[in-house]
C-alpha cells in the first residue's frame, strides 16, 4: 500500500467547525486566541483542551480551552496532529543544542575546565567499571496474561497513527481500527484540517501505510470516523465496557505522541465521570471524562485507552498541563478519555452516514454559589418552550443538583451528564425549588444534529 505525505502543506489551526449549545450560553469566558499565544498555556490561566499539537505554532493543538477555578494549569486537547514543519521542530533543535553543549564540556574537560573535571571520575576507575562482563543468554519467555506487555502485543496492530494535510496546515495524531477493511475512529480535532480540501494518511502497525478519507465528524463529541483505502485484513480492537471500569483499574494508552507511533504507556483509572471541556465558547466539547495518569502527549488524540483484558473503554482526548515542550503542552499525569459506551452510539451514526444526533434538556444554565463562595448546581436560567424540560415542567430559578444519581456541581458538568445519555433516555433530575428538594422525572429530547443541549 502506498501513503501520502502530507507534511508538506501548510500548517493549520485543526478547530473543527464551531456550534452553539444552548446549556453553555453566557457560562464559559475565553481569552482571545492572541492574548493567550503571548505567553506559555497555562502560566496565568488554566483550561482544558485535547492533545496534540497545533500546526503552524507548535502549540497544543485544535481545541483552545476556558478559565477554570482551580488554579494555574490547563486543559489541552490532543490536537491531533503533532504539528510538522519545514524546519526541524523546536525540540529537535534543544535537543542539538544540548549535545553541542555536552561535548563542548567534554572538550573544555580534556583541557583543563575544572568544572568538567570536576564531576568526572579518576581514570583508573572508569577503567575498572568499563571492564567486559560475561553476559549469558536468557530465552525470552510469553508475555504473562493481563501484564502491560501482553496487552500491548494485543492491541498494537489494532491503533493507528494518522497524518493530515489542509489547506492551513498539517500534522498528526492516532485512531483505532474498527473493522478489518479499514474503518477507524479517531477525535474529531484530529482530522478537521483535512475536511475542507485536505488529505489523511493512515500508518499501520506493521509499518504498511495508505490513504483515508472522513466518513463523518462530530465536533460536539469531538469523535470522527475515517476509512483507509484499499485495505483488508486489519486486526479490529476489541471494544470494552467503560461503565466496569474502577478508580484504581490498571490501564494502557496506545497511540503517536509527537509522532512516535505505536507507543505504550500504562497507568492507573484516577478518576470516572470527570467533568472536562475543550474548545472555545460557543464550540465546547464537554464530556464526563475517564482520568488517567497514563502518560498521553501531543498527538496521542484518538488512540485508545484499553483495560488489562486488551478491551478499549475510551478514546484518549485531552490533558491538563501546568507547563509547555516547544510550545506543546506535555503531560503531567492528567489525562482525559471519551468512555467507550458513550462513544460507540455517535461512532455507529458516523458510520453509517449519518449525522450525529445527542440528548437534549432544553434549557440554559448558569453554575450559581453555595455561602462558601463554591460552585452549587446547575442554574436554570430559560427553559425553552416544548423541549423535555419544558415538558418536565423544570421553571427558571430551578438548581439542578442531580441528574440520576450523580452531583451536579456546575452548569458544565450538567452539559456533561446530559450528553452521557441518548434520545429518548427517561432520567430523573434532582432539583431545588425554593428552598425545596424535588424529584423530576424527565425524557430527553434530540437536538436532532443541531447540536444543541
């Protein structure tokens, strides 16, 4: 199979199309796109946002994110795409420059620099330490069921790292083979640039390449579906279950950080039902996210976090990051997945060729304070006329406190709650009226691909 390189375009900022949603309206402030590229993200606003690496800036890539009341950091998106350049990155360059250095203090050592002298050993002890060992052979041995080694060798040939090329730019990031002919998931900041004009192609396990073309997008789940061309017989991923997942679980992340395909890192399930928003006000992807202290980077987006049975329960999205690498964000033991089950019904309706449909409320919030000065709730502040709260009889002023049985704590995390549900889902909302706790029996509506909540 023959792929394309797309690097040769010019770089792009991976935004996917962007469309209001009514829950977010008058909730989420932003920073001007040129306010924040004056200094590193994170150094005096936090945000979140998908991994990967914005072309053209190096920056982390496609979703910008918004303040959040927890302190410096941010929430960055796995853009996908680990940004390429006509000249070598700026991490390449450090890191020729940190070479150049050493040997210059090697040199200058040779010479008489007490300074690199200094930390060297004495001569006949660096000989004695460099005397030839035997060595002997050991047979290596089947990886042990359930170890991360076994896992890997299982879900390896199932990931794939994706390059893109548009109009404005290009880069890279990781998808998951879903059927044996080449259909693939992967997010949707990942392969935006290439939906106007653009090109992708898809790099395989077993180094094999070939192009791809976008079967669907949906910016609101940030999941779109690709198809690699004129392929067959490709090991499909096992999908899992993320509603068995445990705080605590041993995972594994697959994808191409910076690039790097088929790269594994492993950790733990830090948290379930993490609230995390990425994007820009009017265009957030709000979803009750999978932490984990896998090691996720740039260009990660789209790969899979797989449980110790080699079973994918979510797509690797985003990463909060108190500092930057060449201008990225890197990680710090923060990162955020799409779970699996929420995931699977916008993958079906993408695959199919349909447009993505999502659960609606019908009503616009605001995240109200407790005495403490905390967040407290969900704030109604309309209820639109018809909708499934409308029709619960939900009324403004009302403070939504639970959504089954998960708090409610912010007007996102009831974005987030609500988007965890598909049309049609009866749900009973925990609400505060006057002073009084109700129960309220509501049957979500559709935005019917509007995409609106």
């Amino acid at each position: 199979m023959n792929g394309r390189n797309p690097h040769d375009s010019p770089h792009h900022d991976p935004h996917g199309p962007h469309r209001a949603d009514e829950e977010q309206t008058a909730v989420f402030p932003h920073y001007p796109d040129d306010q924040r590229n004056q200094q590193p993200y994170g150094a005096s606003y936090p945000s979140y946002g998908s991994y990967g690496s914005r072309p053209g800036d190096d920056s982390s890539h496609a979703f910008r994110t918004q303040p959040h009341a927890d302190g410096p950091g941010g929430y960055f998106p796995p853009a996908g795409p680990s940004a390429q350049h006509s000249q070598p990155p700026k991490a390449k360059r450090g890191f020729a420059i940190v070479v150049a250095a050493v040997l210059a203090g090697a040199v200058a050592g040779f010479g008489g620099s007490a300074g690199y002298l200094a930390v060297t050993e004495p001569a006949e002890q660096t000989a004695a330490q460099s005397s030839p060992v035997p060595s002997t052979s050991v047979a290596d041995s089947p990886a042990p069921a359930g170890s991360v080694e076994a896992v890997a060798q299982a879900v390896l040939p199932s990931v794939v790292k994706i390059d893109v090329a548009g109009p404005s730019g290009s880069g890279s990031g990781s998808g998951i083979i879903l059927t044996s002919d080449g259909t693939i998931v992967t997010n949707n900041h990942v392969v935006a640039a290439a939906a106007e004009g653009g090109e992708l192609a898809v790099s395989f396990n077993d180094g094999s390449t070939a192009e791809a073309e976008i079967v669907g997008r949906d910016p609101v789940t940030d999941i779109a579906v690709i198809q690699a061309q004129d392929v067959s017989g490709l090991t499909p991923a096992d999908l899992g279950s993320s509603d068995t997942a445990d705080v605590g679980e041993q995972v594994v992340a697959v994808g191409s950080p910076f690039g790097l395909e088929s790269t594994v890192t492993s950790g733990i399930v830090s948290a379930l039902g993490r609230t995390v928003t990425a994007g820009e006000a009017g265009a957030q992807t709000i979803f009750p996210a999978i932490q984990t202290d896998a090691a996720i980077n740039p260009g990660n987006s789209g790969g899979a976090l797989v449980n110790m049975r080699g079973e994918v329960i979510g797509i690797n999205s985003a990463i909060r990051s108190t500092a930057s690498v060449a201008g990225q964000a890197g990680s710090i033991g923060l990162g955020f997945a799409i779970p699996i089950d929420e995931a699977k019904p916008i993958i079906d309706q993408l695959a199919a060729g349909e447009v993505a449909t999502h659960a609606r409320l019908g009503v616009t919030v605001g995240t109200p304070t407790n005495e403490d000065g905390l967040p407290d709730g969900a704030q109604v502040r309309s209820v639109v006329s018809g909708s499934a709260a409308d029709e619960a009889g939900l009324q403004e002023g009302d403070i939504i406190t639970k959504v089954g049985d998960t708090q409610i704590t912010s007007s996102e995390a009831l974005v987030a709650q609500v988007r965890s549900y598909r049309p049609g889902d009866s749900v009973q909302l925990t609400v505060l009226r006057d002073g009084d706790s109700e129960q309220v029996q509501v049957t979500l509506g559709s935005d019917e691909g509007q995409n609106n909540t």
